[in-house]
C-alpha cells in the first residue's frame, strides 16, 4: 500500500511539473514571438529586408503596421490577414479592407482575451495612432463603439475618408469563444504626421 501511495505521489509530482513547463512553453514561444516580430517589422520600416519579410520561416503573415494607444502603455505590432493563428501572435488586418494608415475603411481584429482587451476602456474623443511601414503614421480619433452580430453586420466603405474599425469578439468575460457578437470601435483619422 505504500509503495502504490509512492507511485501516486511521484505521478502527481510529474504531472504538476508537465502542467507547468508547458505554461512556461507557451510564455517562451510567446516571448520570442514578439522578439522575431519587432525584428521584422524594424527590418521593413528601416528598408533592410524583403518587403515581405516573415517574423519566422514558416509564418504566413507580415507585419503591416503598429498600433500604439497614448497613455494606455500599449503597442502591439499588426499581421496581415485576420485568421486563427494570425491572431494567436497580434492584431490582425482584414484583407481587403484599407490597407491601415491609408485613405478608405481599414479593419483591424484582435482577441478580447489577449491583444484587444484594451477596447472596452477606448471611449470617444480617446486616440490612438497606426505607423505604416513607410515611416508615416496617421492618429485616429475614436468616434463611438457599436455590438454587432457578426452574422448580419455590414461595414460601410469610406472611399474620401481614413477611417477605421477594431473588432474582437464579445462579450469580453465570455466563457463561449464561438459567440455570434462583436465589440467594434470605431475611429478616424486626425491628421498624418511623418515619423522618419
């Protein structure tokens, strides 16, 4: 009987130590992503690599901007594309949608959890700025928020505007992560400034 209390105890001592190296996997990886994608994304404003450049060899997404939000202590690099695992590293930008930073309706997605947790606090007349890849960046002013069903919810193109949204998903202490609603907010451009 002791021997089997002693095999108990020595599983459950090798479980718990499964359990915590692989959070601390998950923080690693995490940790270097963030590395690799400011390398690359430095690499691309700085003009020193491909204009594709991958943050890793089997990425399937580029940095195509940076998001900062004054006074709020973030700064958060934006991918291409809007998918899964493009999302697990950062905000995404959904394709075909303005290009951010630039003259018509861009759209950026994030997870309520992680990287757009923040938008719950944005109110309207707050700011936030969008550095392009060619060194200009553009301040936005947020003009409101709306919950919308993503099932049904259309965004009006802005052809003779800089307009954009930031969506995640919603409600934001949702236990269910395939929920039909969305937390967008909304914001426009102020005024471009250069920063190289």
């Amino acid at each position: 009987m002791r021997r089997l209390g002693l095999f108990a105890l020595v599983g459950l001592l090798g479980f718990a130590l499964w359990q915590i190296g692989g959070a601390g996997w998950i923080h690693a990886k995490a940790t270097v992503a963030q590395f690799l994608l400011e390398r690359s994304w430095e690499s691309r404003r700085a003009g020193t690599g491909p204009n594709k450049a991958r943050p890793w060899p089997w990425a399937d997404t580029v940095p195509v901007a940076r998001l900062r939000v004054p006074g709020r202590d973030i700064e958060q690099i934006v991918l291409a594309g809007a998918s899964g695992r493009t999302l697990a590293f950062g905000p995404g930008h959904l394709s075909g949608t303005a290009d951010p930073g630039t003259r018509g309706h861009s759209i950026l997605s994030g997870h309520r959890d992680t990287h757009f947790v923040f938008l719950q606090d944005l109110r309207p007349g707050d700011l936030f700025e969008i550095e392009r890849t060619d060194g200009q960046s553009v301040l936005y002013r947020v003009s409101g928020h709306e919950i919308v069903d993503a099932r049904t919810a259309r965004f009006a193109e802005a052809p003779d505007r800089t307009v954009m949204s930031l969506v995640t998903c919603y409600p934001f202490d949702a236990t269910d992560p395939n929920g039909p609603l969305r937390y967008v907010v909304f914001a426009e451009a102020v005024a471009p400034r250069i920063t190289r």
